[in-house]
C-alpha cells in the first residue's frame, strides 16, 4: 500500500509539472504569434491525455490553488513584462496576448488593482 500512494503522489507532481510546462510553451507560442488563441483548460487537459477534471483536482490537490490561478499570473507575469517595453501600445499588448483591448485592461485590473496605464506609469516613476 505504502508504494501505491508514493506513485500516486510521484504522479500528481508530475501532472503539476507538465502542466506548468505546457503553460509556459503555449504562452511563449502566443507572445512568438505562433499561435493565436489561448487555449481553455479543458483543452490543455486533452493536450495532455487526462481529463479536465483531473487536471483540475490534481493541480488543487498538488498547490493549494485552481490551474487558472496559475495561467492567469503567467499571463500577468508576461503582460508585466510587455509593458515595460514603451514602444508596445496597450492595445498592441492586448492583442499579442490574445485579449480585446478592453478585456485585457480589466482583467489586468483584477488581478493588479489598476490598469495597464496605470501600472506603466509606476515603472516610469521608479
């Protein structure tokens, strides 16, 4: 029984890692343009070979926190870092990053409590 649950842990990091991974490629496809939608997690899940379900409930179960908790900070993380390249619009970030203009600035927003503009502007004053 003891070697049961060590596999069963072993395979739950190991879900959690290939799914950071596959996170990481599909995000730089998209800021690359070499792909042009965000994928859902019901298609990352199938990516993968496993259910959305279990995608979901291992990554939970792994790090406290649902896998769209993670895909939205690295799209934040991504986006953080466009916008300290001043030569890239917001909109032009937006769209890199596979957001409506609009949709892009308030889920920023969510996330950041201010606006891409917003968050710009403190770069400029450090």
């Amino acid at each position: 029984m003891p070697d049961n649950k060590k596999h069963t842990i072993k395979r739950s990091e190991e879900i959690t890692s290939t799914y950071f991974a596959f996170l990481d490629n599909h995000l730089s496809d998209i800021v690359a343009g070499d792909v042009t939608r965000m994928l859902e997690l019901n298609e990352i899940a199938d990516e993968m070979n496993i259910s959305h379900t279990h995608l979901t409930d291992t990554v939970q179960q792994t790090t406290g926190n649902h896998p769209c908790y993670f895909y939205d900070h690295k799209i934040l993380n991504i986006a953080k870092v466009l916008l300290k390249d001043q030569t890239l619009s917001i909109a032009e970030i937006a769209r890199i990053l596979t957001y409506d203009p609009s949709n892009f600035s308030k889920f920023f927003k969510k996330f950041v409590s201010m606006t891409p503009g917003e968050f710009r502007k403190t770069l400029q004053e450090v």
